[in-house]
C-alpha cells in the first residue's frame, strides 16, 4: 500500500471520497487499501459549546489525517449514540443498536469494494464501545457473505481526543478543568475551525462533576447545564490550532502502522 511520504501534506480536495468518482476510486484501490471514517455525534456541550462539535472535530481531525498520508477520507457520520444528552435541545442521537447497524453497513460497503484497513477517528466517548462491536460484526458479516478480502479486512477505532499528546497538552493546559465532557480541549479545536463560535464563549459557574451515565434525565438532574467537570471558557483558538497538529500527527503515525501491520 502506498502512502505520502509523512510531512508532505496533499490538498484536502484530494482525499476527499466524496469528491471522486468511481473510476478515481478503483484506480486509488490499485495502489491503496485504507480508508478513513470520521464520526461524531450531534449532542448538547454545555450552555456555550457548539452541537456539532464532535462531528466537527472528528471530520477536521480525519481531514488533516488524510491530508498528511493521502489515504482517502469518507463524509463524517455525524449522528452517534448520545441517548443520555437527549434531554437538551438540539441533541439528535442514534440507539445503540441503530449505530451497531449504521457502522457495520459503512464498514461492509467498503470492504465490498476492497478496501481493507478501515480507520474510524472517532470524536465522542459514547461511540466507542458500539464502534468496536460494530467490527466484530463486520468480521463475521464479511465472511458471512464470502467478500474476497474477508480474510484481509482489518478496522481500527482511533479516538482523537484520547491520543496520548493531546490528553498530555489538555491536561497540561487546563489541568482537572478539563473534565469529560464538553471539555475545553474539544472547545478550542471549534473555536480554531469556526471563529464564529468565539462570540458563545462566556465565563460559567463550577461545573457538576463527572459521574455515572444513565438515562437522559438523569443526567441531566446530575448535570443540569450539561457540562461534566469542564470549565470550557479556558479554550482558545490558538489552543485548538495545537489540538489539531497534536491529534493529526499521532493518528497519522497510527494509521501508518495500521496499513503496514499484517
Ligand atoms: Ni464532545
């Protein structure tokens, strides 16, 4: 599988799947068999945060990913499983199983064609552990319906706000302010992505800390402005410019690995 040489950053309108065509896409397969699939999530982040910010991060990240390697880059699934956000406005989420569903059927229209190292860079916490089963069954799918490359077909999850030097540069900058959710290293990749968010930013009382997820009312109860432990006015723009090198630089190494691994 071939890849840019690391560092020699290509246009994002060159890896953008949505705007090839499919002669484009079986030439890309001849010399390349990975993909990457951002997904977010449209869900409340506290009484100053955008709803996309999940989607928005997790696209701008697997863009700049993309960038950096030349491996293509689907559109973001930008609904995920957010039922315990349901109980403020705006919030649009996915059932578990309805997400299970959703992954599994990207994954395998995908592997129909090819491609075999299926990268998802996912931006929030409730898509992880369905984004992992979602594979398990995409194993046993693509066998199930004999795909050539069945044997061959790899998929990895890569969370971009978990990758060790953006954890590090969060905690270092914002220390247990931080929090778990609507969280201000999130915040500030926005704010870098879309300047327009600056004007929500506003200074907010100590926040609910992070505790147990259970349903929509209940969190709510337990987090009435919807942030858990974060104090998302410390995030700037500046800092979010730093989340996204941070976070396209590791991912980029860990899809390198992922494309050579056997
Ligand atoms: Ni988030």
């Amino acid at each position: 599988m071939s890849t840019q040489i690391p560092g020699s950053v290509v246009d994002s309108s060159l890896i953008r799947l949505a705007l090839k065509s499919w002669p484009e896409v079986d030439d890309y397969l001849k010399v390349c068999k990975a993909v990457i699939i951002p997904i977010g999530s449209t869900e409340q982040h506290g009484p100053t945060g955008a709803i996309g910010t999940d989607a928005l991060t997790a696209e701008a990240v697997a863009l700049e990913v993309g960038r950096r390697t030349g491996v293509l880059v689907t559109p973001v699934q930008a609904f995920g499983m957010a039922e315990h956000h349901l109980g403020f406005s705006g919030t649009m989420s996915l059932q578990p199983s309805t997400l299970l569903g959703v992954m599994h059927d990207l994954v395998l229209s995908l592997a129909s064609h090819g491609f075999e190292r299926i990268f998802v860079i996912n931006g929030h916490g409730g898509n992880i552990a369905i984004a992992k089963a979602a594979f398990a069954q995409s194993y046993s799918s693509a066998v199930t319906r004999g795909l050539p490359g069945a044997v061959n077909l790899r998929c990895r999850l890569a969370n971009w706000f978990m990758a060790g030097p953006v954890f590090r540069e969060a905690r270092e900058l914002y220390g247990e302010s931080e929090g778990q959710h609507a969280t201000p290293s999130e915040i500030a990749l926005t704010l870098h992505l879309e300047p327009s968010l600056i004007d929500k930013q506003r200074p907010l009382p100590k926040p609910a800390p992070a505790g147990a997820i259970h349903g929509p009312d209940d969190f709510r109860r337990r987090h009435p402005d919807g942030r858990m432990g974060s104090n998302p006015y410390l995030a700037k723009p500046e800092h979010g410019a730093i989340f996204l090198e941070k976070a396209s630089l590791a991912l980029s190494e860990e899809l390198i690995s992922f494309m050579m691994s056997p």
